[in-house]
C-alpha cells in the first residue's frame, strides 16, 4: 500500500486561454498568461493511495463519490501508469483517489485547475515520476497546466499536432513581486451555467472576433504583460488584465447563440474600478473575470485598505456577517474620504450583493504533504 497526500493551488490568467486547436489533447490557440495563487487561503487537497486489494479505481470529490470513467480523469490515469509501467509495480495497482476544495467548484473559480494539478502532483510522488507533469494536467484541463508552477507563468501555445511544444514556464516566482494581492469578490457560489469547455468550442465554431483576437492581439498582449511583470509596473499590467478579461467576454458574447458569464452585479464592480480608478487619478486596481459572474481584482498591498473601504461602502455586506464575509488574510479597511466618495459617481448597492471576498497573495505550486494526518483516505482507502 502507498499513499501520498498534496496541496496545489487555483491560478487566474490576465491574458486569457479561451479556444482549443486540439479538443482531446486540449491545445489552446493563444499563449495566456496566469497567477497562482496561494495554496493557504485557497486549495485542492488530494490523497491517492494504491494497493493490491482494491477492486477498481474510485473517486470522490467533496465528499461525493464520482464517475471514476470521466474521461479527462481516464486520459490522465491512462498517462501516469504508461510512465509507471516500466519503473513501479504499483502502476499495475488500482486506486482511490479523494479530493476537496475549500472553496465552491465549477463557479468561474478555478476549481477544476487546482483539482487535476493536485491529482498529477500527487500521482507524480506516487508512481515516483520525474520530469514535466504540467502536460498531463493539460489533458485534465487545459488551465490546470498553469497550476503546476508557482509564481506568475505562461503557458505557451505551440504549434506542433501532438502538442509537445505546448508547454509552462515561470515568468517569474512568487517572491519577484511580493507587494501583488488579489481579491476575489464572489458574487454567486452556484455551478456556472455554461462549462468553459462546452463555451470555448462555441466561440471557435461561431465566433468570427475570435480570429481576430488570436491573430492581432493575443501575441502583443503576452509580450507586454511578461515584460509588465518582470518590470513590475502594475499600470501596464492592470490595463492589459482589464482589457483581455473584457475581449474574452467580448468573444463569448461574439459566439452565436451567445455565452454569457458575467451578470449586472459584475458590471456595477466593472463600473467601481474604472471610477475608482479615475478619481485616485491612478491605476491602482484591475479586475478580471473567468467562466462565471465573480470577479478577481489584482491591487498592490498598498491600495488594499482604501479600495476595501470603497467596495464596503458601494457593495455593503449584510449587518453582522462581516466574519464570515471577509475571509482569506486580514483586511484593515480604512473609512474613504467624503471627497474620494463624491468622485465615485455609482449607485450604492443593497447590503449582500457579493457573498464573500476572499483576500490573498502570490503563492508557490503543489505541494506534498508528508505527515499522515493530512490524509484524506484512511487505512482501507475509503474517506474519512
Ligand atoms: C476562462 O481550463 O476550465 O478560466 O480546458 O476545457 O477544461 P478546459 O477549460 P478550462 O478553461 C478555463 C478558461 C478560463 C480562462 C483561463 O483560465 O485562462
């Protein structure tokens, strides 16, 4: 018997991957470009175990227990035991594998990124596979191949059919840019209505901007970005996020019959940026927005307490839940200014539009952890 439990984080892209050239090999049509985030506010957590006396191969995720025949699931299970064949004879085991987030699946949150780059971490240790793994993430899902390094990382489209030139690399680690935070304003925890799969073959069958995107303005885009981040200056890198996240919705609109993520409380927090930003006379805050309505805001430290003290005041939670509204890092929100309010010239919502921020940092990739405590399977293999 052998067990190995792992931690890997959510990442969320500012030049975006929306489109696949290679459906079943999940090769996209642009380079994009993501932040991982840090795995202590925000996690997949994974434990594989093998063992001769198991019968078939299980999974649970969050307490359920799934079809272990998905076949992205399949396709990556299939990957690690041709490349444990000839090492391990645990390769020829079967397993049961039990994953949980700890925050909701399938919202536009990057669950399924750090869900399948924990699996292949853990897998890795498992089988003792060396060597790049971000490929047989790839396959699980396309976004969770950024997953794998920490920092900021670029994920490089390639040209090549059989997609061994589309790889990861890190622009840079976590500790480049440690004034970068993020925080991500949740304002719906249900399943999105359309899977980010079944959208991107849309946009690549309807869309005609989809052509333009990837030929004129993608390429440009991720060479101003990596040299925005390797510069650190947050300008450049808030207005690209901006504007990437904003043709990425631009291109599901495009596509016929339309997809559409994002909902009137994503634009009221679209309208709060620009006008906040506008009136500090300065680009202080970015937001960005996956497959779903909720949206991610890149800001430095620094801008952290006046832009929270903003959103508080323009977006209030409900009376007494700010325990459990504000969750991630603490937050000290300074009282903005009556002048500052002023400028911002937006209607102030009703108490409870968002359901929670979760506030955090830069982090490192996947990682092992040792002790048996952390454990999601017990001594037979069955969740604890
Ligand atoms: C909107 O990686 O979920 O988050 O490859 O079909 O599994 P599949 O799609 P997925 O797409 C995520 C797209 C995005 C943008 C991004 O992360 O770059």
């Amino acid at each position: 018997m052998s067990t190995v439990t792992c931690v890997a984080p959510v990442n969320i892209a500012v030049v975006k991957y929306w489109g696949k050239r290679d459906e079943t090999l999940i090769l996209p049509v642009n380079d994009s470009i993501s932040a991982t985030l840090d795995t202590e506010q925000q996690c997949a957590k994974t434990t594989v175990m093998a063992s001769p006396n198991f019968k078939e191969d299980c999974i649970w995720l969050n307490g359920q227990k799934e079809d272990i025949r998905n076949p992205r699931l399949q396709n990556c299970l299939a990957e690690f035991r041709k490349r444990a064949g000839n090492i391990s004879h645990i390769g020829q085991w079967k397993i049961h594998i039990c994953s949980e987030n700890n925050f909701p699946t399938a919202a536009g949150l990057a669950s399924s990124a750090a869900g399948y780059a924990c699996l292949v971490a853990a897998l890795a240790k498992l089988y003792n596979i060396e060597g790049d793994i971000s490929s047989i993430a790839r396959v699980g899902s396309g976004s969770a191949c950024r997953s794998v390094l920490g920092g900021f990382v670029k994920w490089c489209m390639g040209s090549l059919s059989d997609g061994t030139d589309s790889i990861i690399k890190q622009i840079v680690p976590a500790t480049h840019w440690p004034e970068m935070r993020v925080l991500i304003l949740v304002v719906d925890k249900g399943k999105k209505k359309v899977p980010s799969s079944i959208g991107m073959k849309r946009t690549m069958e309807t869309s005609d901007l989809i052509k333009h995107r990837i030929k004129h303005v993608v390429p440009d885009r991720v060479n101003k970005m990596e040299q925005a981040i390797i510069k650190k200056d947050f300008k450049t890198f808030a207005e690209h996020t901006m504007k990437d996240s904003n043709q990425m919705h631009a291109v599901c609109l495009d596509s016929y019959p339309p997809v559409i993520y994002m909902n009137e409380i994503s634009y009221a927090l679209i309208d709060l940026v620009h006008l906040y930003n506008e009136a500090v006379n300065d680009t202080k805050v970015a937001y960005t927005f996956d497959a779903g309505p909720n949206a991610t805001l890149y800001l430095l430290e620094e801008n952290v307490p006046e832009f929270v003290g903003v959103l508080d005041y323009f977006f209030p939670p409900l009376e007494n839940t700010l325990v459990e509204y504000r969750k991630g890092l603490p937050i000290e929100a300074v009282t903005p200014s009556q002048s500052l309010l002023n400028k911002i010239n937006v209607e102030q919502q009703s108490p409870g539009r968002l359901k929670y921020i979760l506030y955090t940092k830069i982090g490192d990739g996947p990682k092992i952890l040792e002790d048996s405590k952390y454990h999601l399977l017990n001594k037979e293999g069955f969740p604890i």
